[in-house]
C-alpha cells in the first residue's frame, strides 16, 4: 500500500446464516484485517470456523438500532435511523484498531440497518470503503436460523417471526448497495459452497489480491469438517490453557486481578 494512503474497509453484507462468517475467515486468508480476536464472538458448532464478528460493534450497531426506535426484528428505513438514532451508540465500538493493513473489514449482519447511519455520521469514509455482498436463499436462511437461540430470540422466535426479518435484512443490504454505489462484490452463498474457487477468485480480484499461495489458502477453508478441526484446536491448545493461565495468576481476561 503506498504510503500515507488509507487503508480500504471491507463490509461484509448480508442477513443472519446468509453465509458472511464463512465469507469473513476467506477474506481474512485474503489478507483483510478484522481486528483484536479478543472481540471476536467465539466459535461454536454451529460455526466452528468463527463468526468473524466483533462483540463491541454488535453491541453498538444493537443500540444505535434501538435508540432510533426500531427492533432487531424488523429495523425500519435507514435514513430515518440515521437522522433518529442516538449516534453516540457508535463510541462503544472501538476503530482504533486499523493499522498500516492495505484492507480492514468489518461484519455483522447489523449493518444491513445500520451502515448508512455509520457512513452519514462520519463514522466511516465512504471514499475508501468497499461492499461484499453475500445473499442465500431465504428457506435454507431460515432453518440455519432456527437451530439459533440467540437469532430467534431478535424477534418472536417463530419461523415465521424469522421468516420476516431475514426478509428485511436482506432487502436492507440491497438497498445499501443500490443507494450508497460503492464498490461492490456480490455473489451467492449456494454458489459459493458449489464452486468455491471462481468465487473466491472474484474475491481476490476484487481486493487486488494476486499472491496464488494466498487465494488457494482462501480456497481451501470452503468444505465440510475444517471448520470444526480449527474449533477444536482452538479450545484445547488456546482457550484451555488461556483459562489455566487465568486461574493460576488470579486475573480475568482482560488482564485485571479477580476480585476476592
């Protein structure tokens, strides 16, 4: 990247089980930073590759969505939450973090409502800002999304209730893309799962990225079972001893001592 040239951010765009975790950890074998893990949402088996999602920005995007007077069920018009919202929601997601990386990236199904109001606010630079816009088939979505509690629990919890607001988030992120013009990369998950490496090839074209070790890297995250081998690596040679780490110097993750 030349020098004092700003890094470009990547959104990763598109409704909850749409396949945006899965298109995060190929961007971030790409080479796209997506910031300190110590944020990160952690894996589960229900994504054992990681969600790619930061717990400070879903927390803010969760508020800010709030304060405007709208639900995660079913967020309202975009515009109207940027000029209704409280913005300073936005402090408690730390953007310190980007760095000298040639790309940083951000996602969260959230920003299917939420980005606008980011951009709007001066929150991020829509001049060096990039879309990966990830859809699926709204059937398939729904059922991935049932096996969820925590996505239910956004709205009535009935297929129905989930039915609705994957249909919205999903017309929210085409709508992102048609109103804010930005540079944008769209593709499907199904055809993402079916012929993983002329997309991934898209992906890597779309950033600049021509390292061939890099892209067959991306490539070879697509497939039943690596996930799950990355998860339990993670738990028993990072998590555990992180935790025996914890308990026998009597501090918390963070690094502050435990109080007694």
């Amino acid at each position: 990247m030349p020098q004092n040239q700003p890094a470009t951010g990547i959104i990763v765009l598109g409704p909850y089980r749409s396949g945006t975790s899965v298109t995060a950890q190929i961007l971030s074998a790409l080479g796209v930073d997506f910031g300190p893990k110590k944020y990160f949402v952690p894996a589960s088996h229900n994504n054992p590759g990681g969600f790619y999602e930061r717990v400070d920005i879903n927390q803010a995007n969760e508020r800010l969505i709030e304060s405007g007077g709208q639900t995660l069920a079913y967020p309202g018009d975009p515009r109207e939450l940027a000029q209704q919202a409280d913005v300073s929601t936005l402090d408690a997601a730390d953007m310190n973090w980007r760095g000298p990386s040639q790309f940083w990236g951000v996602k969260d199904p959230r920003f299917c409502s939420s980005l606008f109001t980011w951009i709007e606010h001066g929150r991020m630079d829509r001049n060096h800002l990039k879309i990966v816009h990830v859809r699926r088939q709204l059937e398939p979505a729904v059922r991935s999304s049932m096996s969820f509690i925590s996505i239910r629990n956004f709205c009535d919890g009935t297929e129905e209730g989930v039915r609705k607001m994957l249909a919205r988030y999903a017309e929210l992120a085409q709508w992102h893309v048609d109103t804010l013009k930005l540079p944008t990369l769209s593709f499907d998950y199904e055809e993402l799962i079916k012929t993983p490496e002329p997309v991934i090839r898209r992906l890597a074209e779309f950033l600049g990225v021509t390292n061939e070790r890099q892209i067959r890297r991306a490539i070879k995250i697509v497939g039943k079972g690596k996930g799950m081998f990355a998860l339990q690596l993670e738990r028993y040679f990072i998590r555990a001893p992180r935790r025996i780490f914890y308990h026998l110097t009597g501090r918390n993750p963070d690094g502050t001592p435990k109080s007694r």
